[in-house]
C-alpha cells in the first residue's frame, strides 16, 4: 500500500498494487503464461472520482494452435495506471518473461507490423507527437529491433509466411504511411544501414504537385503562434477570433479553413495560396517552410528512388480519403495503383486505410480492385485468422518507451494492451 499526490491540485489518494500471480510453464510445444495485476484507488482529483483497473491475461500456445484470451476492466483510466503498467512491464522483463514469450510458438505464429508517419525535421514531434518522432528516436527503435534479434521481413513476404505457418521467430514487418519528404531524407537511409526493409504506403496527390498538405500546414502554422488570441480574418474566411491557445481551438480554425476551401471548390495551388495568406497573416516565413519541405510528400523521383533501392510502395489512396461512394473509392485505389506503377514500375496490391478509417462495405470493394490486405491502426499482433481487410498494426509515437516498445517485440505488451481499437477520427490533445 502506497500513499502518494495526485493531479495538479495534490489530492492524496490510497493506491493498492497488487501482482497477483505470475505463473509460467513451457515445454517442446507448449507455453502457458498468466498474469494478474490489479490497481485500486479512490482519489478525488478536480472534482473527479477514479476507481478501480484490472487486467487478467492468459495466453496459450500450441503446434496446432494459438489462442489468446484478455479480460480488462477499468472505469477510469488515468497516468497512474499507466505508470503501474510500466512497473508491471519491468517486473515481467526482470523475471525473464519478456523472453520466455518472445521465443515461444505464440509468438513466431504472429507479426508485428510497426506503423510510422513522419521523422522531425525541425520541431514536428513537439507539434504532433502522435505522428512525428525525433530523429533519435526512430535511430534508436531500428537498433532495438538488431540488438533483440528480430526477423525484419518485406510485408508481402511476411504476410504469406505467416499464412503458410512459416514465420521465423520475432517477425517484424516495418510500415511507414503517407510517403513524407523525411522519410525520404532521414528514414530512408537509417533503414538502408540497418539493412531493414521497409513498405511505403504512398498517397500520391501531393507527389505530383509539390506543395506542403494543406490541412496539416495550417495546424503547424497556428500551433507557431499557439497560445495567443488573433483578431478574425476575414479574408481568408475566418470571420470570427482565433483562439490559438489550445489545440482544441486551433483545430476548429484548422477545421472552418478546410471547410472554407471545400465550399470553394479549390484546387491544391488555391489551397497553398491559402495557406501562404494564413503565414502571411500570423507572421511566418512560408517561403522558408517550403524551402525545407516541412511536411511535403516525396516528390515523383524520389518515390522512384526508394522503389528502386528496396523500399516496398504500396496503396494510400490518391487523395488520402475514403469515399463512402464505390465508384470513388475504387477511383481512388486505381489512380493511386496507376501513378505508383509509373513511379517504380511495380503492381502494387497492398492497401492501408488513410488515417485508419475504415467501413465494411470498403472490404468487397478493395476485392473487386484486386488488393491482397490492408491495415488499419487498430493495435494487435496479426495471426493467421485475422480477415485480411483488417490487419491491425502497432502505431508507434514518441510517447511510447522503450520498455513498451521492446514489450510488443516480444509479444507481452499485446497480451496487456487494454485498447484495441483506434480513433476513427483526430482527437484534439491539450
């Protein structure tokens, strides 16, 4: 029983942690692993009452088979939990169980699809550090995957050995969405001296006009001068204040600008001269954005590059969306196939959903186009019987450790993970 502050108003609160048991049992073709935490508290932060997280987990592995089974339950989810389930990590990593798994059959009858988007050339990761990651970061995660003796495969290739049961042990596949001018500057070549293979899910819009994404700039430029208050302007269409000083508000100004221009019916170039008139507006230097590529795509020959040196170019879509409509989505699909056919000379057959929204009616209809799978950024190790329309991956951030992300490679933080299921749409942080 511990006793300590919580929140920013130092409530005290009881914590109990309790590791219930920790039983494992491995032979020749077998491994049972269970455990049990539960953490319990009843503090009253900012008027909030929390009580009560548990997770009981079980996994079993045979020849034949593999089946997993979690049961969660948690009211309220809070930092302290997730500091508890650190503990837990460490405990387990301590007591030998991060390998035990890592080596078991359960584990090389699963893939590990990692998903990236963008490497920081200046400060992305402080803007968006759900999609960009320092440079260190990144270098450091492809050492962890060496240093652990993971099986880094091509996708397509991992794909068809995990359906053919014939995956070597601590498969890995490495996926990066969007296809980022930094990927192409800084990724690119950290996977080429690791030797890793590497899949590009490449939307293909912005490849062909060289510009900076519209939706995503006008959030970086206001998160530049966030935590300020602007009068309206409106000409660029925004007729009432701007309040820039959370990321709430600087969504909804994000939110009526990409409104503004689908009413207008603008073209990609309008768009940028937006954009341009919004930096002009708060006082930013767009021309030196631009100069650096700050999120831009790769452009037509760089895509060619990577396509020609190793890197797997797969299915984005051409505009990045996912028409509800079966014409235009499979419009999408065939003019994002075509442009990466011309780019590198390949078919690709691979697909994931942009911004991981996804419907059923989307999976008869990325049949029809002939694609072979398709992620999504639900969190989970892929097995055999997963539909192929819904391949779940591991989106890593900034925000994970190194502990955490050492626990998905070997297959432990799967068997703890309490959310499977991702936001099918941006959620603002503050």
């Amino acid at each position: 029983m511990a006793r300590c502050a919580l929140g920013p108003g130092g409530a005290e609160a009881n914590i109990a942690f309790m590791f219930v048991s920790l039983r494992t049992r491995q032979d020749a073709s077998r491994l049972d692993v269970a455990v049990e935490y539960k953490l319990i508290w009843l503090p009253r932060v900012n008027g909030k009452y929390f009580s009560g997280a548990g997770c009981h987990v079980q996994a079993r592995s045979s020849e034949c088979r593999g089946s997993m089974r979690l049961k969660t339950e948690s009211r309220t989810f809070h930092p302290m939990l997730r500091k508890s389930k650190l503990s837990v990590l460490g405990m387990l990593k301590r007591a030998g169980i991060f390998e035990l798994v890592a080596n078991s059959r359960w584990r090389q009858q699963r893939l590990l699809v990692l998903c990236y988007h963008g490497v920081s050339q200046k400060d992305e990761h402080l803007w968006r550090p759900s999609l960009y990651m320092p440079y260190t970061v990144l270098q450091r995660r492809l050492a962890i995957l060496q240093e652990t003796d993971c099986a880094v495969l091509p996708l397509a290739e991992a794909l068809r050995r995990l359906r053919a049961g014939e995956l070597p042990a601590r498969s890995v596949a490495i996926t990066f969405d969007d296809g980022m001018y930094d990927f192409y500057k800084l990724a690119y070549p950290l996977l080429k001296g690791y030797g890793f293979p590497a899949t590009v899910y490449q939307t293909t819009y912005y490849t062909e006009h060289e510009l900076p994404i519209f939706n995503l700039m006008c959030s970086y430029l206001l998160w530049n001068r966030r935590g300020e208050q602007l009068n309206a302007a409106q000409e660029l269409g925004l007729i009432e204040p701007l309040d820039l000083r959370t990321e709430a508000g600087r969504h909804r100004v994000v939110r009526r600008l990409v409104d503004f221009s689908d009413r207008e019916n603008l073209t990609g170039r309008q768009k940028n001269e937006l954009a341009t008139r919004l930096a002009a507006f708060l006082g930013i230097d767009y021309g030196c954005l631009c100069s650096q590529r700050i999120l831009q795509l790769m452009n037509a020959q760089e895509v060619a590059e990577v396509g020609r040196n190793g890197v797997d170019v797969q299915l984005h879509t051409h505009r990045h969306r996912t028409p509800e409509d079966e014409v235009q989505f499979r419009l999408e699909i065939r003019e994002n196939r075509e442009r990466i056919r011309a780019l590198t000379g390949t078919e690709a057959r691979h697909f994931c959903y942009p911004s991981g929204i996804y419907q059923e009616q989307f999976f008869s209809w990325l049949e029809k186009e002939n694609v072979l799978s398709a992620t999504t950024c639900d969190v989970g190790l892929v097995n055999h019987h997963d539909p192929p329309f819904l391949l779940p991956r591991l989106v890593d951030t900034s925000f994970r450790t190194e502990l955490e992300f050492e626990s998905w490679l070997t297959g432990v933080g799967s068997l703890l993970a309490v959310r499977r299921a991702a936001s099918q749409r941006y959620m603002p942080q503050d």
